[in-house]
C-alpha cells in the first residue's frame, strides 16, 4: 500500500423498511493509508421497490418523500423572502449599513453581526487587507440566509432606519420561519428507524 488512502473495509447495515417486505441498506466505507489515517464515506440506499416510491433516506432513517416536499416548499419560501429582503435593504441602505459597522470598534462589528467565524483576531486582520472592510461587509451579507436577514435588521436599527416595507415584511419572515419549524417538528416525527436485520462487513473496492 502507498502512502494514500486506500479501501479498507466496508461496514454493511440493514434495516427492515417501513411496509415491512423489503429493506433499506446503509454502507460505511473506511479509507486508510500506511499511517492508519482514516476517512470514511458513507451511502444509503433503499432496496425495497415500493418504499422507494413513498420515501427517502435520512440520515439512519426514511422519511416520506411528502414530507420531504413540504420541508422543500417552506424551506424556499424563507429563503426567497430572505432574498427580497436583502436586496431591497442594500439596494436601499448599504452604504448606511457600511458607514455605521466601520465606525464602530471591531470587537463591537463582530459582537454586532454574530461572526462565528472567522474568530475576532482573523475578523480583525481581514479589515486591514486591501479593500478588507468592503470584502468583509460585502461576504457577510452574501446569500439568503436568516442569519444574513438579522444582521441587517440589527445594523439598521442601529442606525435608526425605519421602513414600513421592511417591518411589512420582517413580520412575513418571522411567520414562514415559524411555519417553517413546525414542518420540521413534523418531518421529525414522521421519521421511520427500521429494525437491524443484519450487519457485515466487506472487503471489496467500491469502486
């Protein structure tokens, strides 16, 4: 074996799927190389022909495909309302927004927006890149996420902007998130654990 990772074995799971006539199979297959470093991938799939019609893999479980869709079309409502209220807002106030959270101490920025990441000392050395504090204002307001939605709510109260519109539709947002939690609590308790028939493991490539 060279020093890369090559095909070591492969851990087989098998579940009793939901009508009870077939099975869903779960796969771990572990990589390791000269130096016992491991990576492992993992695939699923559901043997059995009529669950596969009716539902999906999740994680260790099948879920209906219904409920699937339905996390699907809640999902997406979010993020397009995320979406409008993001350009709207830049289109709007982004000079505004910049304005206030360069004028402010950078611990202060970071604590505002709720930075993850990059931790505070890297926050700190990306704004004294060139052009570093539009980068960084620019990418944390990238994408149509509600953490993104927040940051801006949070910048513009700051800056005691107040838009009708933009509250209009804050209120929407918060009710499609809360609709959206309750689809989740949902698919959650729609999720089926079938019973281990079988496990074993292999020895053939995958690939």
């Amino acid at each position: 074996m060279a020093n890369r990772m090559e095909h070591h074995k492969t851990e087989n799971f098998e579940y009793a799927c939901v009508c009870g006539k077939g099975s869903y199979t779960l796969k771990w297959h572990t990589y390791r190389d000269d130096y016992f470093n491991e990576d492992i991938k993992s695939e699923g799939k559901i043997d059995c022909p009529i669950c596969r019609e009716t539902h999906q893999l999740n994680g260790y479980s099948l879920v209906p495909l219904e409920m699937t869709h339905k996390v699907r079309e809640v999902t997406e409502a979010v993020r397009n309302m995320c979406q409008l209220i993001r350009q709207y807002s830049l289109s709007r106030y982004r000079e505004e927004m910049f304005q206030y959270v360069t004028s402010i101490p950078v611990v202060q920025w970071h604590r505002l927006w709720k930075v993850g990441s990059p931790a505070i000392g890297t926050f700190r050395k990306d704004l004294k890149t060139p052009d570093g504090q539009r980068n960084t204002f620019n990418h944390l307001l990238s994408g149509n996420y509600e953490s993104n939605i927040n940051r801006i709510f949070a910048t513009l109260e700051k800056c005691e902007i107040e838009d009708q519109q933009l509250t209009s539709w804050e209120y929407d947002l918060q009710k499609l998130i809360e609709n959206k939690l309750v689809v989740k609590d949902q698919e959650s308790k729609a999720l089926f654990n079938g019973k281990l028939l079988r496990k074993y493991d292999s020895y053939v490539d995958p690939k």
